[in-house]
C-alpha cells in the first residue's frame, strides 16, 4: 500500500488522524494533513483505507500494491 495525501484539497477535519495517527498528523499552523508513513504496515491497512473514505476533501489516495 502507497499513502498520498493532496494538501491543497484537506479541509483540515483531522479525521484521518484521530482513524490512524501512525500515519497521519496536521500541521500545527493551519490543521492541514501531514503524510507520516507513506508506505504503512499491513496492520495498520485497514485503518488507513477508513480514513480514506471518511475524509471530507478526498484529499487521501492509496495505491495497492495488489
């Protein structure tokens, strides 16, 4: 699995850090996403695919490596 992340599209909700704060966190300025681990560990797939649906600016995208 590959983790991008569109800053200029986050609306900065934090979601996706309060589904999977190993890979995501917000800058402290302005609340945007911040790409922690781009490549995480399958135990943490599942997590990242939630946050991903869940984000209200489509700003998460995942490749599989499937």
């Amino acid at each position: 699995m590959k983790v991008n992340v569109d800053q200029g599209r986050c609306c900065g909700a934090g979601q996706c850090v309060l589904i999977a704060p190993e890979v995501f966190d917000q800058r402290d300025d302005d609340g945007i996403v911040t790409l922690l681990e781009p490549s995480p560990a399958a135990d943490v797939h599942a997590a990242v695919r939630e946050a991903a649906a869940v984000c209200p600016a489509a700003a998460i995208t995942i490749d599989d490596d499937r």
